[in-house]
C-alpha cells in the first residue's frame, strides 16, 4: 500500500489544494490531507470547521481521508505508515523553503516529498490572498469550493472586517 500526505492548514481549502489533492489520489493507493493543528496560529477557521470542510471537498475521493496532526509531520507519517509527501509548487518563491523542508524531513524519518507543479489557473492561489480579498468584498466563488466560500462569507461578516491571517 503507497499511501502520501498532503499537509496544510487549509483555513479553508481552495480549489488549488483540492487540484493537488485530486492528482496526489491517482498517485497513491491511500492519501491522507493532513491539517496542522497548531493552536499557537491564529486562523480565520477552527481546527474542527477546517477538517470538516476538507472531509466535504474529499467527498468525491474515495481513497482520501482527512486527519489532523500535531507535532512533526514526519512523526505523523510514521505513526500512520506513510511513506512519501506531496506537495503543491505554485512558483519558484515556493521552491527554496520547500526544499529546505523536504531535505530537512528526509533527514529525519525515511520519508520522501513528490513535488507536483500546480495547475496554471490556481498558480496565484492562496488561502491567504482568498482570505484578504474575500475580506475586502472580492468575488472569489471561482477560487473555493462553493460550500466554503458560503462559510467563509458568514465568517467574515460575523467578524466585521477583523482578519486572522
Ligand atoms: P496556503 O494555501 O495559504 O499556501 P496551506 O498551508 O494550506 O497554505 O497549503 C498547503 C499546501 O498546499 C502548500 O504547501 C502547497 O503544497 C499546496 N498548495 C496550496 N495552494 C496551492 C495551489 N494554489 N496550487 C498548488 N498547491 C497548492
């Protein structure tokens, strides 16, 4: 059994995760979207609503399942027989942190990281940036799952215009 991560925070889960996410499954026998539960981070979503609104979008995907981690992504591999990482690379800004990590995960547990190049149309896409420009009134309905951009409109306006990050 190949099984991979993919590791985020999801606050929320753009279509450009779910692109990765959609061709991590073709990849792999078993994949595991696995969101970082790090309660130090202010986040727009709690961990909770992230992982829930993840277990919606991976519906369609029947050998996907969602997970929350704590601590070292290389420990949460171990812990559930995962043998590689996969990750999204938007632009070469990505590719000098994302080498850091990989190299620096491979030293820590026998564990190897798939880059996948992103798919054009989501190149720009961030939660961050959806979140910015969702929070200033922006359309971003194209950019989210449509479920998620109906949470994320309700959370924005039970916020005020105060954003987390
Ligand atoms: P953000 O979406 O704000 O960059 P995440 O930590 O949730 O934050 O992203 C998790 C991972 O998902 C990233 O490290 C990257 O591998 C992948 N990813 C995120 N957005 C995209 C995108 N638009 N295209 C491809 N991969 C992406």
């Amino acid at each position: 059994m190949r099984r991979a991560a993919c590791p985020g925070s999801f606050d929320p889960v753009t279509n450009g995760h779910m692109d990765i996410v959609e061709r991590a499954s073709r990849l792999f026998d078993e994949v595991v979207v696995a969101v970082g539960v790090n309660r130090s981070k202010s986040r727009l979503f709690t961990a909770e609503e992230r992982i829930a609104m993840l277990e919606q979008a991976c519906e369609p995907f029947s050998n996907v399942r969602v997970a929350g981690f704590t601590g070292l992504l290389t420990t949460f591999c171990a812990e559930n027989s995962i043998q590689a990482i996969v990750k999204g690379l938007r632009a070469v800004s990505d590719f000098d942190y994302e080498l850091q990590m990989a190299q620096m995960n491979a030293s820590l547990a026998d564990i190897e990281t798939v880059f996948v190049p992103t798919s054009p149309e989501y190149s720009f896409l961030a939660s961050s940036l959806v979140k910015e420009v969702a929070g200033f009134g922006g359309d971003v309905s194209g950019l989210i799952p449509g479920f998620v951009n109906e949470r994320l409109t309700a959370r924005l306006a039970e916020r005020g215009s105060g954003l987390e990050g």
